[in-house]
C-alpha cells in the first residue's frame, strides 16, 4: 500500500470545478496585481482570523519581514535582537535577519515543542527588541505567558503563524494575539495557495496600511519617499484560489483533528511519543510529529512498506552556520529531542484506513525493539 506523505490532487480534485471557475474569472478580467480577488481576500481573512486588518504579501517570509519592520519591532541599523525558538524553519531567522534583526534562540517547552516563556526571558538582552513565537505544526505557542513576558519588558510580539491557520488559544485565533501576525499560503499550508503567497494580520490598522506601503517599495503611489520597501504583492489568481480554500478551511481542520485522534487512539501507551495537546482548539494539525530514540529505523521500516514520512526540522536553528553565535547559550531541551522527531503522513484528504494501515506498520515495529 502506497501511502504518500502528502497528496494534493486529492485536494484539487474536490474543489476543482470551483477553482477553475475561480482562475477563469480573473483572466477574463485582466487585473492580475492587487486587484478586487485580493481586496476581498484580506478583508475574508481578516474576520475569519478576528481581526481589524490583513495584508496580502508576497510570501510568508516576506509577511513576517514586513510584519516586522512595519511593527518598529526592527530598526535600521540598530542590530536590534528578536528572539524565536530554533525548532522551525529556516525561513523564520531568515526573514528576522532580512528585516535586519540579529536572531537569538531560547529553548522549548519539552511536551509542546514550542516556545518556552520562562527560557525566553532569560534570554532577554538590553538589545531585544521583539519576539517571534512560533505556531509550530498546528499548535499555538503558550502565547498567554509569552505576552505577558513582552508587556513587562515592553517588547513587540509578531506571531509566525504560518503553520496554524485556525487555531484558537484562549478565545482567539492564531493571529490576533500579537501586535502583528505574519501567514503563509505554500502550497502544502493548512490553508495553501497554488503558488507562494503570504498575509500579514493585527488589529492595529496603522501597521496595516504601512505593510501595504512596504509591499509596494515603501511607496504607496510614485516613489515620492524615503522609504525602501519591497516588492511583495499577493497576485489576484493566488486570491481567488485561497478564497475558495477558505470556505473549506474549518471543515478540513476538523478532518485533521480526526484523523490526529485515530493516531492518538491507536499510538498511545508504546514508546512512540505522540504529540502533547493541551487544548484541541488551539492545534489544527498542520503536521503529525512523533518522536522515537529508534526514529531511521522505524521510518525506514516505514518506507520499505511504502509510506513516506519526513523531519520537521533535521537541523535546529541555533545549530546552523548561518546563525551560530559564540554568545549562544546551549539549549538542552531543543537539541534533545532533534535526534527523535519525525512526521506521519496527516492530510484532510488522507482516508482513516490509511491512518490505521500506517499505525499498524509502527505498532508491528515497536513489537520487535
């Protein structure tokens, strides 16, 4: 049984009609660039998310640059720092130090794998300036103990919610608990254009007007100002897309949750470690990460029987040339379980049989070690 780690022509084939219909609609019309698909997409967007304002972007790289430059939590030529967990991608320091931060790493909570309040207050800096939590694989970050650790120290919270598009934390959804909030629409998001794209998100309307200044070279007609800015425009064809996306959101989160549960069920009481929810609402299972002491072996017992699995993330940030810093303090937690992790197939289109066929192979495996 052949059982890819993500399918997406499943996904397309369930929309199709929609979509194509969609895409038509804005070639007919031949506005391509920030035209009505992307108004109308920032505005469904913005009350899907309980927020007062969205911006349309680029990538969601790009969102979090602008996020962060718009927001003051960066400043030209300050080396202001921003500190962010080393479990994520990449493209989180990548775009702390695009927007001319210095990336700074604290450890994670051990059960959630996200952001820990209490190792990011120490390590707060004279320098610090904003902090970048990081929704990670669908679970919000303790956002309640990290906020409360930026309003005693007066420091700016961008949210990287790219991987959590409709996950709640105390009556709020990912991005409208920081100052400002920064999405990705990759194809493979919870919410995924057919191309790049990105949003910004927050309830200060001011920053939203600057971010959309920002996307279009710092200028928001004729380059009559000082301001360099990027150019980082959401196109109308990647909104209309997402636009259709968005009616099925919720419903494919709850598949999701669903298929997350059958694992849950299936996977508990072996010495596979299933993920730690503390809340249901807050994780919309953007990813399924397990963790194992024996992890090549059981994801190549995984693979011989055709089922892909992959790491989410093989090297941590802290750990990576680009960003190792001699005044880096260790972080035993994150690189504890770096060696473990790894992810099962989870996707609203994947079939519960497929769920069970995959936990079986993981159960057969852990009989033999």
């Amino acid at each position: 049984m052949q059982i890819p780690f993500l399918d997406l022509k499943r996904q397309y084939k369930e929309i199709e009609d929609e979509v194509t219909a969609s895409i038509g609609g804005v070639l007919r019309s031949g506005a391509y660039i920030v035209g009505s698909e992307v108004e109308a997409f920032e505005q469904e967007w913005a009350r899907f998310c309980g927020v007062n304002g969205a911006a349309g972007v680029g990538s969601g790289t790009d969102a979090l640059i602008l996020a962060l430059k718009a927001s003051g939590g960066i400043r030209e030529g300050h080396n202001d720092e921003v500190i962010t967990t080393p479990l994520t991608a990449g493209y989180t320091a990548l775009a702390i130090a695009g927007a001319g931060g210095v990336p700074v790493f604290a450890d994670i909570n051990p059960e959630t794998l996200t952001l820990d309040p209490e190792a990011l207050e120490k390590a707060i800096t004279p320098r610090t300036r904003a902090i970048v939590p990081v929704h990670l694989y669908g679970q919000m970050s303790d956002m309640q103990g990290i906020c409360d650790v930026a309003s005693r120290y007066g420091l700016i919270v961008i949210e990287d919610a790219a991987q959590a598009h409709g996950a709640c934390s105390g009556g709020k959804r990912a991005g409208a608990h920081g100052h400002a909030a920064a999405f990705s629409f990759y194809p493979t998001k919870n919410l995924g254009a057919y191309g790049d794209g990105g949003a910004v998100t927050s309830n200060d309307l001011k920053l939203i007007e600057r971010v959309k200044v920002l996307r279009q070279g710092g200028h928001p007609f004729a380059l009559q100002t000082n301001l360099i800015g990027h150019n980082s425009r959401l196109d109308e064809i990647q909104a209309a897309v997402l636009r259709v996306k968005l009616k099925y959101l919720e419903a494919w989160n709850k598949c999701r949750k669903r298929l997350a549960s059958v694992y849950r069920e299936l996977l508990s009481g072996g010495t596979l470690k299933i993920p730690v929810t503390y809340d249901l609402e807050s994780h919309v299972f953007h990813l399924y990460v397990v963790q194992h002491l024996e992890r090549e072996r059981l994801r190549a017992n995984l693979a011989a029987q055709g089922i892909e699995t992959m790491i989410h993330y093989p090297f941590l940030l802290h750990q990576q040339p680009l960003f190792c810093s001699d005044a880096q303090r260790p972080l035993p937690v994150a690189e504890s379980i770096a060696g473990k992790i790894f992810s099962l197939p989870l996707y609203p289109q994947l079939s519960e049989a497929e769920v069970r066929q995959v936990a079986q192979v993981t159960l057969n495996f852990e009989a033999t070690v």
